[in-house]
C-alpha cells in the first residue's frame, strides 16, 4: 500500500512540470511573433510599394516581405488575419520606412495612403540634354537637378547596374549615362527624385540588354559602351526599322578599313541641333565627337535607342556598302563605292551622308 502511494503524490509534481514547460514554449512563441512584427531596420529607409487593386492579402505580405518591410510574409498574414483586418487592406501606392513596425504598416493600409502618379514617355533618339528638358517640362524637377544627379552620383549607377561596367568615370562626356537611360513609358510618382526616374530607365535598359549579348559584345571582341555607341549612331541615322542592321554594317566596314564614319548625327550631338546640313567649318571642328575629324566611335553614345538598333550593333548586315544618303521617303540609297554614292547624292538632292 505505502508504494502506491508514492507514485500517487508524484503525479502533481509531473503536470506542474508540464504546464511550466507549456507556459515556456509559449512565452517563447509569443516573444518570437512579436519580434517577427518589429520594424526590419531602424535606418528609416524609405521603400516605395505598389499594391493594385484587388491584390489578395498572400500577396500584399509577400510584396511587403520582398522590400524589406517585414521579416517573414506567412507570419505578417497570420498577424492580419488574427487582427481580422484581411479585407480591409486597401490598393493604392504608399511610402513606408524600414523603421516601421507590422501595426504601422498596417495602419497605414488600413487608410489607404497613396502617392499621386503620373505618366511619362521618354522617346527614342533623345541625348540626357533634351531628355532633361522635357523631364523638366512635365514638372517634375529640373533640367539642373535630373543632369547633376547623373554627375555626382554616377558611382552609386555603376556598382548597381553591371552593364555600365565599361563607362570610363573620368572620360570627357557630357553625361556618363547617355545612351543608357532607356525610352519607353512610365509611371511614376509627383514627388519622385531624379533617382527615381533614372532608375527605372536603367532597370528598362537592363532588361533590354539581354544576357546572350554580353557574350556576343565578347565574340565581336567589343565593349558593351562601344555596342552602346554603335546603336546610339544608327539609332539617329535611319527612322527605318528595316536598315538598322544595313547601316550598322556600313559603319562596321568603315571602320575595320580604317575610314572615317562621317556621321552627321554626331554633329547633331556636338552643336544640340537636329539640322541635317553642315558648313565646312563645323564639320572641321576640334571635339572628340565629331565622326568628321576623327577616326571610329565617338567617345560615348549620343542618345538611346530602339531595342531593334542594339540587336543591329551586336548583328549587323554584313555586305560590301561603304556609304547611304537619304533618300527623302524615310528610306536610305546604299552605295559600295564613293562614285556610286556621289551618284545617288545627284539622284536624290542630298548633300550630307
């Protein structure tokens, strides 16, 4: 009888350890959900989200886990699901910090903060200078600003983006990203910065420039800034999607015979002017952009470029023609030799190349 009392009183001793190993485990979890909701980071670096319309709440924690704003998407679900706030989220674009907390955040969805957007059309063929202007025509910050965050920044470019890996910082351009900052159409915000801006033309750039061309600029023995110049020339030369590859081979003829390119788009780039005729004096002046004086590429590009002009630079047309004038129609005379071409500028009443 004494011993199965001694196991009788040994039972309460069992189910306290059990509860306190019970409260342990969670007060843990508890410590661990908590911590999982703390703000990522108390640098208060701004993260700017998108979040559309109709966007589910498995999403809007994965969008929000993917900038950084909160440690662990499921758990940031969990959080709003047992706060019963899962349909109350709202769509729009908002500012949030890394400093801010999975209430904050929240609270801030739960108001719908957006930021007012507006579009954008950066058009093929521009240079930064009239890239700028019309940036500061839409209102959205100078001329000054746009240009002089492409100058003092440039490193911060460069270490991000890895085709800009060939740009010399110290070389004389105008600006070290022309030919880079893509033409398309975007959305961005009011308040955006020049950073803004200039990053969403890079990453557009950087989706263009498709992995397979960084080995065909190795296989043509080319640096991406020169296949860059390439297509910024040819980009300026011809409206017509069909002789990108034909004038990109003219230019790759003369200079692999040692020719000079005699490109009046590059005039145009030196005297920021779109005239199409040139005097003797101009076309003798001392700038290492001018095709007229000086022999292969010019230092840098001289405006961006139709995705079709880059696939020309990297596969050009390969033929015999040394020369092409206009031919008034938005198309180009092709010629081998310069009695022919001589012949076409009769033809065609053309007197620039």
């Amino acid at each position: 009888m004494a011993a199965k009392k001694s196991k009788k009183s040994k039972t309460p001793k069992l189910l306290l350890s059990a509860v306190l190993i019970i409260v342990l485990i969670l007060t843990a979890a508890l410590f661990g959900y908590k911590f999982m909701l703390s703000p990522t980071d108390d640098s208060g670096s701004e993260v700017y989200i998108d979040i559309p319309s109709g966007s589910s709440l498995t999403y809007i924690s994965e969008v929000l886990e993917d900038g950084g704003l909160v440690r662990n998407a499921l758990v940031y679900k969990l959080y709003v699901k047992i706060e019963g706030l899962d349909s109350s989220l709202k769509a729009g674009s908002y500012t949030f910090n890394t400093s801010m907390s999975a209430e904050d955040i929240t609270a801030l969805l739960l108001e719908g903060t957006q930021r007012e957007s507006m579009r954008i059309t950066i058009r093929e063929g521009l240079d930064s200078y009239r890239i700028s202007n019309y940036l500061e025509e839409t209102g959205l910050f100078t001329a000054e600003l746009f240009l002089k965050e492409i100058k003092d920044n440039f490193d911060y470019y460069q270490d991000k983006y890895e085709f800009l890996k060939d740009v010399d910082p110290s070389s004389d351009r105008d600006c070290l990203l022309e030919g880079y900052l893509f033409g398309d159409t975007y959305d961005v915000y009011i308040d955006a910065s020049p950073r803004d801006v200039i990053e969403k033309m890079l990453d557009r750039f950087d989706r263009a420039f498709k992995d397979e061309y960084y080995d065909r600029c190795n296989e043509m023995g080319i640096t991406i800034d020169e296949a860059v110049t390439m297509a910024s020339i040819v980009e300026r030369e011809t409206i017509a999607e069909s002789e990108l590859k034909t004038v990109a081979g003219v230019f790759y003829n003369r200079i692999d015979d040692g020719i000079m390119l005699q490109s009046c788009a590059t005039l145009q780039y030196i005297y920021k002017d779109y005239q199409y005729t040139f005097t003797y004096k101009q076309m003798q002046t001392t700038n290492p952009y001018n095709t007229y004086k000086y022999k292969g590429l010019t230092p840098g590009p001289i405006a961006n470029f139709r995705e079709s002009a880059l696939e020309a630079a990297l596969y050009p047309e390969d033929h015999d023609y040394y020369y092409f004038c206009a031919k008034g129609d938005g198309t180009s005379a092709f010629a081998k030799t310069l009695s022919q071409h001589e012949a076409n500028i009769r033809k065609y009443g053309d007197n620039w190349q």
